[in-house]
C-alpha cells in the first residue's frame, strides 16, 4: 500500500482529555476512554478535545460534562440567549445553542441516516435537502411552567431548567415570538399579584397568524392552568392584562386540555380567531389553543408543500391521509386529488377536521373547488388487515403519526402483501410519504415497508422543526413496483 494514501492516525492525548467524535439524540458530546469506556459530555461537540467532569458512572458508559476545552470546533458559535447554559439554573428548553444552526441540522441527519440504517437496515436512495427557517422566534406554542417562589417572593415563568424540575428565571427567551418574549416579565407580574398565584402551575401559549389583509396583529392564546375558581378580582386582572397586550385572548382550564373555557373579554376588546395559513393550497386552518399544531408554522407550510409534491396526487387519484389530526395535510391534499380520506384515532378530531374542510370548503371565493373528502375514526395503534381492506384502495398514503409511530399500519400493509387470500382485490398503495417526530420509530416501520411489505426507501431527509434542541423531524418516501 502507498503510505502516502494512508491515514494517519490521532496523535495519543495527554492523561484525561477525551476526543469527541459525534453527538447524541441528547446533544452530547460521545466520546471514548482509552479503555472503550463510552463517555457522554454535556457541552462538547464533534471534533473537539476537552475535559470533563463525570457525574454519572456506569459499567458501560460515563456522563459528564465538559470543564475545558484544548480543542475548539469550528462550529462553536456563542449561544443566541443568555439563560443557555451547562451549570445548574440554565433553561433547558435549547440544547444545542452552541452549534452553529447549520452544523445542527447536519447532526439531526446524520441520526436519521444511523436511525434508518441500524433500527431498519434500510438506505434511503437519495437523502433530500433538509427543510430549514428562521432560527428564532419560531415558536409558536410552548407549555411554560408557573411557580410561586416563597423563599424569593418572586413567580417564575419559563420552561424547566437543565435536567431538573425547578422552573428557569427567565426574562426573555429568544426562541419565542418577539412579543410573547417581551410578554414573560409582565406575566410574572401578573401572576404575582392574582390571589391564587399558588394555584397555578401552568401557562399554555399558542400564537395564530395574523390575517393576510393586515388588519390585525397575531392571536395570542394564553391558557391558564388553575386548581381552585378564580375570584373575580382575578379574573379583573387578567381582562385588564388583556386590554394592555393587544391580540391576548385567555382561556381558563381547570382540569384537563378539553374543558378549556374562553375568559370573556372586556369592554372594546377583541381578538381574532386562532388560525393559520397555508396560502400556497389557498387553505385556512381554525385551532383552539390545546390542540395540536406544528410548533413552527414558517416550517409547516415547507413541509406540507414538500411532502405534496413528493406524494404527488393527481385528480385522478384517490389519496388517504393516515393520524389526519385538524386535516393539516387533508386539506392540501383536496386540492390536488380526485378523492382523499382522512383518518383519525379521535372522534372529536375527525369532527375538527370535517369543519375545517367545511370551513374551506364552502368559501365562495375559492378559485377552484375542494375534492371528495372524508374522514372516519380509526383505533390506528390496533390496525388490522381486515380494517385496511375496509377503508378501500388508495393509489397513495401520507403518514404523520406521533412519536409511537404507525407500527400497526404497517404490520398490517405488510400482512395483506403476504396473505393474497386477506387482500382479495385490495391494493397496496403504490408510494407513501411518512412524515415522523421520531426517528426511531420512523426506522423501525422503515424496516417493515421495505423488508415485509415490498417497498423502497427511495428518499429521506430532516426537517429541522425545532431549531437549538435535539428534536428531530423528518420525512420519508416509499415507493413499490
């Protein structure tokens, strides 16, 4: 062999350095002792050389976190918000500040890939560009803890710190619309001063768009958790809260996310309805506060159009739109093919949807009218074959469950595509987008369309949904013969 083709290897470190060489679904730096031992260290990055302190020893592995670094990466960039930290009393809502946004995405793509390869043993064919956005200010709900200090006399409003159940101080928070940021002090304030400020433990926020025609500024729902009635001097407080924050709208819950109530408004004071936009399908969608909705609209009206035209429907094509929800995707889809069904495990989901369609629907100045659609209420964490023979042939699919991902579904695709005496005339689709929070449940169906039922991984990529944290989005496209 040439030595001069040869790779040199590392040159030994001294006595406790570690050399980094990737990242977890943790943010960690993964490192190895001399031994083999596995070391992961909060605050390290790849390709760097650091100490660490270790906190935490196993028989396989270590965690720690990093106390020098003798080798900088070009990545490391000073963190964007000043409550980001390692130590004890830092927000933990961001776990990857400190990498620059691009290196982010290029570490949440190479899990998807490992995810994909060693859960699956699946390779996708061609990894697709990953969807990006606005690094700040992207969040448009959050679930923001609410604590009563005695000891401080003093509310904390934020999310949790670093590996603890204690509430973060903080006074600002980068990631979250500028004027919800700018929100959180006077809130502490608010809170502070209502009589049941020891009743409260949390505040839910969900920010709709503001209308197209600039009348108005964005919604603004806050959600408070309360354990006992408010008294009416409470319920003054927040009405005048209200007036002093245009586009807040409250709604009291008192015991779980469906028994949210509006808080009337005062006097010459309202608010549009929660909504948002998909103006690329001329597609408006209706919220209440609790449901769910992506946590980045900048990033859902990409994902949406990216994952349509992957699936590409036509007129002539009748689509299903598995674990619909509100019909985030459905109602594009009614744009584009000749008949969609939505389903949902729900019913007061698939009821949600239906107005939405409806809403849509019945628009008089909609340039071109909404497909055949509806939608049906299915258990799909209990999918049998019998049921998916049920539902009906579709020419195509698009899959967005939660994080347990659509294991039955796909057991039970897979099932028909090995029992022609279960299937009769029934069809498989012949491509399906899988659009997934969770890589590994992404990787584990993954494994099951293409090892049990046929399929080809044909593309995957991340959607990076959830800039500064380890969250990983992604998408994948199957495609039969």
């Amino acid at each position: 062999m040439n030595p001069s083709l040869t790779t040199p290897l590392p040159a030994p470190l001294p006595p406790g350095q570690l050399r980094v060489l990737a990242m977890d679904l943790e943010a960690q730096g993964v490192a190895h002792r001399e031994d083999g031992k596995v070391v992961f260290i909060d605050g390290a990055l790849p390709y760097e050389v650091v100490s660490a302190q270790i906190h935490r020893s196993k028989n396989s592995f270590d965690k720690g976190v990093v106390t020098e670094i003798h080798r900088e990466s070009s990545q490391r960039v000073q963190p964007g918000c000043p409550h980001f930290g390692l130590h004890t009393g830092s927000c933990g809502g961001c776990k990857m500040q400190h990498l620059h946004a691009g290196a982010q995405v290029a570490v949440k793509q190479r899990v998807l890939e490992d995810n994909l390869a060693h859960i699956g043993k699946v390779k996708a064919g061609m990894v697709l560009r990953p969807i990006e956005g606005p690094a700040w200010g992207y969040r448009y709900r959050a679930r923001l803890s609410v604590r009563f200090v005695r000891k401080k006399g003093t509310v904390l409003i934020g999310f949790h710190e670093r590996k603890s159940h204690f509430v973060a101080d903080m006074g600002q928070c980068p990631v979250l619309p500028p004027h919800v940021s700018a929100m959180l002090m006077p809130l502490r304030t608010l809170i502070g001063a209502l009589d049941a400020v020891q009743l409260i433990p949390q505040i839910e926020l969900a920010v709709g768009e503001a209308p197209a025609d600039g009348s108005a500024g964005p919604t603004t729902a806050l959600v408070l958790r309360h354990l006992q009635p408010l008294s009416p001097d409470d319920v003054a407080r927040l009405q005048e809260f209200a007036l002093q924050h245009p586009g807040v709208q409250w709604w009291l819950q008192a015991k779980g996310p469906e028994a949210i109530v509006r808080l009337s408004e005062p006097l010459d004071h309202t608010t549009a309805a929660l909504a948002y936009a998909l103006p690329q399908f001329d597609v408006r969608m209706p919220f209440r506060p609790t449901d769910f909705t992506q946590v980045n609209p900048h990033i859902n009206r990409t994902l949406v159009a990216r994952a349509l035209a992957l699936l590409a429907p036509t007129r002539q094509e009748r689509v299903i739109d598995w674990f619909c929800g509100l019909g985030n995707f459905t109602l594009p889809l009614a744009t584009l093919a000749g008949d969609v069904l939505g389903v949902e495990g729900a019913a007061s989901l698939v009821q949600r949807a239906q107005d939405n369609y409806r809403e849509n629907a019945e628009r008089p100045e909609r340039p071109t009218a909404l497909a055949s659609t509806r939608f049906v209420v299915r258990n799909l964490f209990e999918m049998t074959p019998q049921a998916l023979v049920a539902d009906g042939v579709a020419h195509k699919w698009l899959l967005d469950p939660p994080r347990e991902g659509a294991y039955a579904l796909v057991q039970a695709l897979a099932a028909l595509e090995q029992s022609p005496e279960l299937r009769g005339n029934w069809r498989a689709p012949q491509r399906l987008v899988y659009v997934s929070c969770n890589p590994a449940t992404l990787a584990r169906d993954a494994g099951v369309l293409v090892e049990q039922a046929g399929y080809r991984c044909v593309s995957a990529g991340v959607v990076n949904m959830f800039p500064h944290t380890a969250h990983v989005e992604s998408m994948a496209v199957f495609e039969r013969d």
